[in-house]
C-alpha cells in the first residue's frame, strides 16, 4: 500500500457515511478493461480510494460497511439523457391530449415521481429530463423532493417548459375559440425569448429545450425535410442568452432543415435527428454537437404515424450507422416517456447495439459520454473523487447488451436503493 493512500484511509476514521464496495469485476468503460477483485472505498458519496481488495479492505476503517458484490460485474450508474418524466406514454396525439387535458397537474407528478423511482431501480441513476409538456415546473419540484430525500429518484437535470413558436405544437386543431393548454411555452421573437429564457433559469431550468422544426416530409432529394419554427436569429437568440446564463441547450429535430438551423444556431445536444446527413454530420462533429438518437422512441411511436413516420425510423438506423462511423458524439437517450414508464430505456442499448455500436460504445453513450454531455466530469464513471452511482449485475454485459436490463444491485451516492 503506498503511504499516502493509507494516510488517507486513515485520515477518513470510521464514518456511518463510509462504506467499502467488494467488486468481483469492475468494468472499466474507459477501456473496456475487466479488474477482477477490486474494492471501491465510498466516502460522503464519493469514491475515496480504488485498488485491489486486498490492498484497500485491509487499510480500510475496522467495522466498515461492506456491500458484497464479489459474484458480479460492476459498472458506473446509467446516464438516460433524453426523458420526460412527466408523460405516459403517447403513440397517437389523441394519449397526448388527454394526459394535458384531463390529468391534473398534480397527478401528473404524482406518477412522474413513480417514473423517476422506476428509472433509479433500473440503473438510471441521473437523467436529463426534456419538458414537462404541459405540467409547468413540476420537473423542478421533482428534482428537489428528490435531492431532499423526499422520494426516490435519479439526479435530474430538468428543462421546466420546453419552447415553440405560436401555431407549431400540440393541442392544436381544435375549434379556435377554445383557449387551450399548451404542451410548450409558445414564444416568439428575438427580445421576448431572451426574456423568455431568464425566466426560465429563473424558474429552476438546468437547460433550454427548443422545438426547432416540425412537418417532416421525403424531399425530392431523398432527404427527409422539415419546416424550421424560428427564424435564424430567433433560434441563436435561445443558445446566446442560455449560455450566457451558463445553461446548455437541446434541439428537437426530425428533419434536415431542423438539424441544418439547430447547428447554425449553435445548441449543444439534437434529439432524435432522424434526417441526418453526412454533411450535417460533419458540421455536428466540428462544433462538438451530442447526438441523442432516441431509437426506441422512434420505433415505438412509428406505429402510429403512418408510413412516413415508419420511413423515418428506417432512416434514423441508417443515420446511426452513418454518424457513428463518422464519430459524431451519441449520448443514450430514449426518449422515455413518448413510451410508457413500464418500458426500461436499457433497451435503447440493445438497439444501438443491433444499429451497428459494440457493447462498450453503447456502454460508454450511457456513462462517459452522457456526462460529458451534461458538463458533470464527477458522473459517469467510478475514478477518484467520482459520485458513488454504480450498477452491478452478474452476466458480462460486453458479451450480452440485454443483460443491463436484468441489474442485480444499484446504488446511488453511495446509498443502496435495489439489491435483489
Ligand atoms: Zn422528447
């Protein structure tokens, strides 16, 4: 043991907050690489020291609590960067109208907390969620029961009320003297959204989600179009004033032109991007740009939208291929939430990995890169002075994908919230 180390463990004294993780495998996502009979020393929630079991169990405070897991394979906590806790599920727009039309907003959160318990007892142990569509700042509330212990959850990172423009988001369609809820903050023009995106901030938004385009339709070119639903200036006004707050910013688009005008505007992550194309792959490359793909999403709605809506799903596969061997940077993000909260989003991996990913690059969109996306270097993997998230289950996930939605054990800031 070097001496410094053992200063340390000593220094740390025996704490009830101290704890002594026994990994029989610990996957390392950075390589790929499997240590065998590792010990995690936990200290306050974070990883205070790694090693070998032996080295580190013997330095370690007489009396430790010691969770066992020598019979399993232990890996970071899982990063979903693409949820909305606060939706059922919404295959056709009628299961969207009536979750805004006749759910309270306290219901909604009611069973949002029950997502954000799901989520956390599969392994997702942080999450971005991207709208409450319709249910106001009850993210915001979420997130705080959660960080007060109030209810079981992941760390949420939230986005309050996505924006749209006027006439280009649901409810719409409906007779034109109603006055009807929206599932956005509709807001239009270039002053209105710096003030628009203040309040934001202001309300509890850890990010700014935009609706950037809508109306998909195959273009003469074989390209999947779209209609933008900002002005050029509209959308850099968004990523000017959230940046200058220190936030981030999300971009939902399907089509070339969204993803055309969410790049030129400068956002950080594009949701879904089904009309992606190697040229936009590069600009996304250079810029730096996260890509969440949302596959299963994709596929779980298709149903019911129509062969465009399948068509586009085919050639969201084939833009996944496509920018992964490009080297675009794709975090994991299903899309929770347009499918029912009874689905795990661990089968997002399996279709990264049927779309052409290895087992560790799918591993890694769900840690290494999921945090990186988010801007927390202490998330998503499990080195020194890393939150204590970590998953274990006792098949290799490298050999069989699917085997992450059969976890063992979860923990999160060192706390154990699933042992089976
Ligand atoms: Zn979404």
């Amino acid at each position: 043991m070097r001496p410094l180390l053992l200063l340390f463990l000593t220094a740390l004294g025996l704490s009830a907050q101290t704890s002594l993780v026994h990994a029989g495998r610990l996957l390392d996502l950075r390589t790929g690489q499997v240590r065998l009979d590792q010990a995690l020393l936990i200290q306050e929630g974070r990883i205070a020291a790694t090693g070998a079991w032996a080295q580190i169990s013997a330095a370690a405070p007489k009396g430790v609590t010691v969770l066992d897991l020598s019979d399993q394979v232990v890996l970071p906590g899982l990063i979903e960067a693409h949820t909305h806790v606060l939706l059922q599920g919404n295959r056709f727009s009628q299961d969207y109208a009536d979750q805004i039309l006749k759910e309270s907003i306290p219901y909604r959160t009611l069973r949002a907390a029950a997502a954000a318990r799901a989520g956390l007892n599969w392994g997702f142990t942080a999450m971005r969620d991207l709208g409450t569509e319709g249910a106001g700042y009850a993210d915001v509330d979420l997130k705080k029961a959660i960080e007060t212990g109030i209810v079981p959850g992941p760390r949420l990172f939230v986005a309050g009320r996505a924006f749209s423009a006027t006439g280009t988001y649901p409810l719409q369609n409906y007779a034109w003297e109603l006055d009807l809820p929206s599932g956005v903050r509709v807001v239009d023009g270039v002053e209105a959204i710096r003030v628009a995106v203040r309040d934001e901030v202001r309300r509890g938004a850890d990010w700014i989600k935009v609706y950037v385009d809508r109306g998909t339709s195959l273009g003469a070119d074989g390209r999947l179009r779209s209609m933008t639903n900002y002005r050029p200036e509209e959308l850099k006004a968004f990523v000017e004033e959230a940046h200058r707050l220190g936030k981030r910013t999300s971009a939902h688009v399907k089509g070339w032109d969204g993803i055309d005008a969410a790049l030129s505007a400068g956002f950080d992550t594009l949701e879904h991007a089904d009309g992606f194309t190697d040229d936009l792959f590069d600009r996304a490359i250079k810029q730096g740009t996260f890509w969440c793909p949302t596959l299963y999403a994709g596929l779980w709605v298709a149903e019911g939208r129509g062969p465009l809506g399948r068509k586009s799903t085919e050639m969201l596969a084939i833009a996944f291929r496509r920018g992964l061997a490009k080297g675009v940077k794709i975090a994991l993000g299903s899309d929770i939430g347009a499918f029912p909260w009874t689905e795990n989003p661990a089968k997002e991996l399996v279709l990264m990995v049927q779309d052409g990913m290895t087992p560790l690059q799918a591993l890694q969109a769900a840690t290494l890169v999921g945090a990186e996306l988010l801007g927390q270097p202490d998330l998503g993997h499990l080195g020194l002075g890393a939150r204590a998230d970590l998953v274990a289950l006792t098949e290799d996930p490298l050999k069989d994908i699917t085997a992450l939605q059969r976890l063992r054990t979860v923990v999160k800031g060192g706390v154990v919230v699933r042992r089976d």
